[in-house]
C-alpha cells in the first residue's frame, strides 16, 4: 500500500541540482534562478568601482639592479639580468649603497662573475675620494672570498692609499680589507706596520671585537712568516697570537650532513686502523686539518702519536720532516683535504680564498697535502669502492702501510 505523502518513512522528492536551501521554514530559490540573479546584478551595480591599480614606475639601470639585488627570491634571476642592468645604468646611478648591495651578493652566492667584479673594481677607483674604510671593506670581500684579482691596474694603489688614509679611524674594517687582500696574496708592506705597531694593537685590545681583531692578525702574521720573506717591519707579539681557525669551517659544519667526512673517515678506519689518521687535528699557527698521518722516511704509514704530531711553526730549515727522538726516524705528515662542492666559487673550478689560503700555508709549512675533490668522492658507490679509491691515493704518494708497511 502506498503510503501518504509526508508521513514518516516516506522518501523526500530529489533536490533540484544547483538549488540553493535555507533552513526549516524559509523560502528556497535555485541559486541560477532570475530572482537570485537579479539581485546579485543589483548588488554589484551598488558597489564602488574597483580603483585601477597604481602604475608601475619606469626603472633605470641602476634602480633595476639595487630592485633585484633586494629581492629575497633573487636567485631565480639569471646572471645576465644583472649584468644587463649594470650596462644600462648610468654612472651617477650606481650609488656605493647599490655597489655594495652587488658585492654582498657575490659573495654570498659564490658567483664569481669577472664582468661584475670588474665593475666594482673601477666603481672603487672611480669614486676614491668619497669612500670610507667601513663600505671599501664590504666593496674588497668578494675579491677576496672568490678568489677574483682584478685587472683594474689602479685597484691595489688606490687600496693602498684609502689604508693609509683611514687605518687608525676604523680599526677593523682596515683588518677586514688587509684579510681580503691576504688570500689574494696582495699584502701591502705599509698597511703591514701600522697594523702590528704597538699602538695599534693596544688600541683594538679594548674595543669589543679584540678576540676576532687578533685573530686576523694573527693569520696575517702567519703570511708574513710564510710569504713575505723581505718583510723587516714589526710583527704580531707572541703573547698576543690566538689560534687561526683552530675548528671546522662555520659551512662546513653547517652542511656536515652533506659532507664526505665521515665515509672518508669509516674508509681510512677500515684501510689504516684508527691509530694511523687523526681527523679535525688544529696544527700550529691554528689550522684545522680534514685529515693527518705520520709518514716515515721509508714511506711507512705510523701510529699518529698523542704528543706533537704536527711539524713545528715557524718552520725550520728542512720544513718538510722531524726527527723522532725515541726511533731516529725522519717523520713527514700527509693531509688529506676534502675538496667538497661549497669550498669551490659557484659553477667553477676556482677554490674559495679561505680554502686556497689553508692549502697554501700548510703546504709552506711543510705538509704534504692530498686533495680529495668532491667529484671523485661522489662517484664512489659504496664504502668498498671509497676504500680502493683511498688505496689508490695513498699508494700513488708511495705510501705503505700493514705488516708489510710498518
């Protein structure tokens, strides 16, 4: 028996599609109906028109630069924008906040553009006689961190003029300048004595950046020693040398859950005994080593002993080896240096000035250094085949180790 419409059980007629319902009591319209329509027209006739949006201001050259110099998303840019709109800019437009904001990003981002560079290598000349110690400083850093020596033939006489110029009013921003010039191997002897002068170093022993101002003299002191043998000016006490980068690099430690230490480290555990090596070791004046093995005149990997087993500093005469009292052997040290992807200039074969300045004064100090580039470490698959690639490295240098090997 059909049951009346309306009592309990019975089903509901189906729902227009597209209709729109309000609650119990209300009348219900299809939200395409007329009448929704046309008050729908009518609110929107109500409504102001939206304003049009604001036009956009024509850049020149130099206010493109300093607009995608300033975005934070500005690697998606390509090179050539910049470059592009350093061409387009006319001088007066490339102010030093805009020069500076170029540098800062070079060397953030590793790029070492000559064309770029170059250009603020000849703003600097240009604009001498209106720069100051504290924006020269942030002007130089990525000549140095890249590893960039200008062609620009006045871009170290007119450094050497705004040194002496503004040394004594700007304490560390002058280190700074000297610190880049340092790993481009640019010292100027001048700059050199004011700096290690008795009153400069007392005056920076009070101020707030005291620890980092010594820490930089004392890299620069240990130039000096290694790399200016006609250096006769007066040189950083003793009392006041601190140790240079006595840990790890801040990047590296950064990106350690990239880095290759620890398979390099498992590799030469596995191939030389953990008694053999020493990793993160600080030698004098203040280098932290990858890795270090003692090596006797025979070419004899030893046990790396607690006690002294760095070559002394300042070197000697024969910088190469020590003597070791208790077995009248010659010893050498070997480093090992992994080379990973961040201590390479962005999309390049060229070191950062910081990693080329550590290889260099280990290797004047005497260390025999064994590159591991991240391209070959990557190419490795496993630890068995990182362990035959490290046997062939350590081979190729004549090195033995084992029972037959000592």
């Amino acid at each position: 028996m059909r049951r009346p419409r309306g009592e309990p059980g019975s089903r509901a007629p189906r729902p227009t599609e597209g209709a729109t319902y309000a609650g119990p009591g209300e009348p219900c319209f299809p939200s395409d109906g007329a009448l929704v329509c046309a008050l729908e027209q009518e609110r929107r006739f109500r409504l102001p028109p939206k304003p049009p949006p604001p036009l956009q201001p024509v850049l020149r050259g130099g206010q493109t630069l300093e607009a995608a110099l300033s975005c934070p998303h500005f690697l998606r840019h390509p090179q050539q924008h910049l470059i592009r709109s350093l061409a387009e800019a006319r001088p007066e437009e490339l102010t030093p906040h805009v020069m500076v904001l170029l540098a800062q990003h070079l060397a953030r981002h590793r790029l070492r553009e000559p064309r770029l560079l170059e250009a603020i290598a000849h703003f600097l000349v240009v604009q001498e006689a209106q720069l100051n110690s504290k924006v020269v400083q942030k002007l130089v850093l990525p000549f140095g961190r890249l590893n960039y020596l200008p062609l620009e033939q006045q871009f170290m006489p007119c450094l050497e003029r705004i040194l002496a110029r503004e040394a004594g009013v700007a304490p560390l921003a002058t280190v700074n300048i000297l610190m880049s010039l340092c790993q481009l191997r640019c010292l100027p002897f001048r700059a050199l004595h004011f700096v290690f002068s008795p009153g400069f170093i007392s005056h920076v022993s009070g101020t707030p950046h005291a620890l980092i101002v010594r820490r930089y003299l004392s890299l620069l002191d240990t130039a000096v020693e290694l790399e200016l043998p006609g250096y006769r000016g007066p040189r950083l006490p003793r009392r006041q040398q601190v140790p240079i980068f006595p840990q790890p690099l801040i990047t590296d430690r950064a990106r350690c859950k990239y880095s290759h230490k620890d398979i390099v480290a498992e590799g030469l555990r596995q191939l030389l005994g953990e008694e053999k090596y020493r990793q993160d070791l600080t030698v004098p004046p203040g280098y932290c080593t990858d890795f270090l093995l003692c090596v006797s005149s025979s070419g004899a990997v030893l046990p790396v002993r607690t006690q002294d087993p760095f070559l002394p500093y300042p070197p000697r005469s024969c910088p190469h080896t020590t003597r070791d009292p208790a077995q009248s052997r010659f010893l050498s040290r070997v480093v090992l240096m992994l080379r990973e992807r961040w201590h390479y200039c962005r999309d390049g074969r060229v070191l950062l000035g910081s990693r080329a300045l550590r290889e260099r004064h280990l290797g004047l100090m005497g260390y025999q250094l064994l590159p591991l580039p991240f391209e070959e470490l990557e190419s490795q698959r496993g630890l068995p085949q990182l362990k035959s690639y490290l046997r062939q490295k350590l081979q190729a240098l004549g090195l033995r180790w084992g029972p037959e090997g000592g």
